[in-house]
C-alpha cells in the first residue's frame, strides 16, 4: 500500500475522507486552491497535511516542500484549466523518481452545463497520455472508462444542455433531475471497469528514474 498519498485538488476532502478509512497507514496530504475547501478538508480529515496553494503561482514549488509523495491523485483538476502543464510541472518538480500519478478527466463532448462550471476541454486517453508525457512523466497506462451507463449519463447532459445549466444557474435542480442523478449513481456501479468506449480517461504515470550525466 502507498505510504504517502498527495491529492491535487482536494475540493471538500472527500477522497482524502475515503483513504482514511481504507488505507489507515497512509501519510495523506492535500492541496487545495479554495480557502473553504481547505477548511473543509481539515475538518473532514484532521490527521491530513492540507494546504492551500495555488500550483500556477511561481512559488508553487516552495509551497509543496516537505510533502512526501508516493502516490498523487488528479481526480477531475485538469479539465478546468487552459493550460494544465503549468499545473502538472511543480507537481513533477515534486515527485521522486519511481512515485505515481493517478489523473482521470472527463472524455467526450462538452456540453452547455460543463461549460457553466468551468470546462475548457476533454480529453480522449491518447490526449491525456501526451499531456503527461509532455509534462515529464512515463505514461504506464491509459484508458477509457464509464462505459456504458457514464456515457448515457453524458448524452443525457449534453441532451439538457442549456436547461440545465439555466437551473443551476437559478440555483435549483428539479426533482426529477435529483431522481435521475440518484439512478445514475447506482447504475454507475455496473459500468465496464475498462472499455475504448468509456468517456471517463484515466492515466496512470510514473515519475521515471533519475538520469545520470556524463559527470557522474
């Protein structure tokens, strides 16, 4: 199991919550850019290192010091950015050779709603193997997930689109859209764990070894 696990993006600590209880050995650290979700986070998961930092900032590096990691997780950052190498390269900067990333991002259309909160792009398995190489990683494995009821799901936003985001844009969700959510939640435990179809893409990288100059 990972001795040290650093969640990118911790949000309101819920993945940090979920490692507490299943890795109890875990040194688990978070960051996040939100003060809320900082605090939050804190009080969701007390034995968590949490910070608030902002990886684009030119002391992101600094911010990060003294955080051991074994395993980062990137659950859902990078689609929210124009330019997520700038994110990815204090994180690299961060890692030592032989730790893991974890990023999964949403794959397929963008729909009106996606927009509305924040989306700038999606990404295919192959579009996300090249951002991590790009950013110095080694790309052990990519993959498409969420196949076939994520999809569905997606195709249902995409169909709603405007509608759906003028709801939440008046601050309310229908209950009949709280109903279909719900089903979803329960019909995503069915999804194929692994398919080309899946508009879910998940990588998992490495941080390669480091590589010795002719000065050695």
């Amino acid at each position: 199991s990972p001795g040290a696990v650093l969640d990118i993006g911790a949000g309101q600590g819920d993945l940090l919550h979920l490692l507490a209880g299943a890795v109890p050995g875990a040194a688990l650290s978070g960051i996040e850019l939100s003060a809320t979700g900082v605090e939050h986070t804190r009080r969701k998961v007390p034995r968590a290192d949490v910070r608030q930092v902002d990886l684009l900032a030119a002391d992101a590096v600094e911010r990060l010091a003294g955080i051991d990691i074994d395993v980062a997780t990137c659950i859902e950052v990078l689609e929210h950015l124009d330019e997520p190498d700038r994110l990815l390269a204090p994180i690299r900067a961060s890692m030592g050779p032989g730790s893991t990333l974890v990023v999964t991002v949403p794959g397929g259309p963008i729909s009106a709603f996606d927009r509305l909160i924040g989306h700038r792009r999606h990404y295919s398995p192959d579009d996300l193997a090249e951002l991590l190489r790009t950013a110095g990683f080694q790309v052990d494995r990519t993959f498409g997930a969420g196949f076939p009821f994520f999809n569905l799901y997606r195709l249902v936003v995409v169909a709603r689109g405007d509608k759906l985001a003028g709801d939440i844009g008046s601050g309310g969700v229908s209950h009949a859209a709280r109903f279909v959510m719900k089903a979803f939640d329960l019909l995503f435990k069915l999804n194929l764990p692994r398919s080309k179809w899946g508009w879910q893409s998940v990588a998992l990288a490495t941080v390669p070894p480091a590589t010795l100059t002719s000065d050695s």
